[in-house]
C-alpha cells in the first residue's frame, strides 16, 4: 500500500469508527508528528518483512491503528523499529495513551524537542478531556 496522504490528513482517516478518545487522540498525534512518520510507515510496511503482524488493522471499514499490536512490537522486537530517539518517544507516548506500554517520563522529556513536547501535550490534553476541548485548554 503507498501512501502519500499528509500525516494529519492520514490519521484524520484512521480514527473514523474509533470510539476510544485515548486512540483517537494517539493516533492524532502519530499523524501531526513529522507528517506522519509512523503511520506512513505503518501504512506501507508489511508485518511479515518486519516480523511480527501489520501494525495497520484493514478489517473495518476504515484502516486504524493496531495499537495491540504496535505495543508487542515495542517489546517483543524493538530492533524492527528502527528510528531516531525522539521519533520513539513519540511512538511510546502515543503507544501509552492507549495503555499498550508505559513510558518513563524524564526519558521521553530528554529525547524530545520544544514542537513534539507540545504534541505530546496537545495529545495527553485530547485523550483526557476530548479533541472539542483542546481550545479550552491550549
């Protein structure tokens, strides 16, 4: 599958059908990062060439993230996903909103710059109060 969708455009066409704020907004954030870094990638990978499932769910009417499968793949082959720091603190904060891994804190505020600390941020605000909320809070 090649996608040449933006990030925010991509992610805004995962989360149709999403019923969960924390997977929403997670995936929101994957898509406002680096214009999609991770879900492009996702998008275009094929789960057997990486080791594991897709971390793409095709099931549905609509594509979404699997958020089960993209924790599993955070700790059963982490060499699969290859990327720079900051680019995998992303990944786990956006993996932690939907409870699939824990994040330490200190680690990802290291590994982060000004822009994706304030993605974080925005996406942490959405999964707790909702995306109509953000202007209330931002």
């Amino acid at each position: 599958m090649t996608v040449t969708s933006g990030g925010t455009a991509l992610a805004e066409a995962m989360v149709h059908g999403v019923g969960s704020e924390e997977m929403r907004a997670a995936t929101r954030l994957l898509g406002a990062h680096r214009d999609g870094y991770w879900l492009r990638r996702f998008a275009e990978e094929d789960g057997a060439a990486s080791g594991g499932p897709s971390l793409i769910d095709r099931s549905g009417p609509h594509a979404s993230v699997d958020w089960t499968a993209v924790g599993r793949r955070l700790f059963d082959v982490p060499w699969a996903l290859t990327a720079s720091r900051s680019e995998l603190a992303v990944l786990e904060c956006a993996t932690s909103l939907v409870g699939r891994c824990g994040v330490t804190l200190q680690q990802i505020l290291r590994a982060v710059d000004d822009n994706e600390f304030r993605l974080i941020t925005r996406a942490m605000t959405e999964a707790a109060y909702g995306a109509k909320a953000l202007d209330l809070f931002l």
